[in-house]
C-alpha cells in the first residue's frame, strides 16, 4: 500500500503544478540515486544501508525516472520517503 503512495502521488502532484512563465510546465527537483541516499542516510541517522536503497529502487518500492541510462529520484518522493523511515513505517510493495 505504501508503494502505492510514493509511485502514485508524485506523478499527481507533477500534473498540478502551474506552469512556469512562458507557458512551459515546471519541472520537479531531482536526484541522482547517490545523492538521494547520502540525504536520507544524513536525515534518517543512517538507518537504511545503500544496498537496501538500491535494491528498493530496482524493485520498484522507490519510485524513480528514468531518462535514457539515468535514474532520478524527485524530491517529493525522497521527502515521503524520510517521513516514513522516521515515522518507522516498513516500505512494502
């Protein structure tokens, strides 16, 4: 159910934002999986191993974008995704 939450709410919320000037749709902030790990490794105090994160972003329990050979976490995502760690929620598909 929670992975229900974390793939389905960001695509959501990307549909809502208002458009930039210029009329072209903005764009939701990113990360490389690296980068999003070391963040929630230093918010979380280290309670998700990178091996684990990884393992959650091939499996799908992660949402992510990819573009040609690269994966993206969007931020919110990353945000939600925190919360739940902090909150002690598991990340189940």
């Amino acid at each position: 159910m929670l992975a229900n939450r974390l793939t389905s709410q960001p695509l959501e919320r990307a549909r809502t934002l208002p458009q930039a000037p210029g009329g072209a749709p903005r764009r939701i902030p990113s990360l490389v999986p690296s980068n999003a790990w070391r963040i929630l490794n230093a918010r979380t105090g280290g309670t998700v191993s990178r091996p684990t994160f990884y393992r959650w972003l091939s499996s799908g329990k992660v949402y992510s974008v990819r573009v040609g050979h690269r994966i993206y976490i969007p931020w919110p995502v990353l945000d939600e995704l925190i919360e739940q760690c902090m909150a002690g929620e598991r990340i189940d598909r």
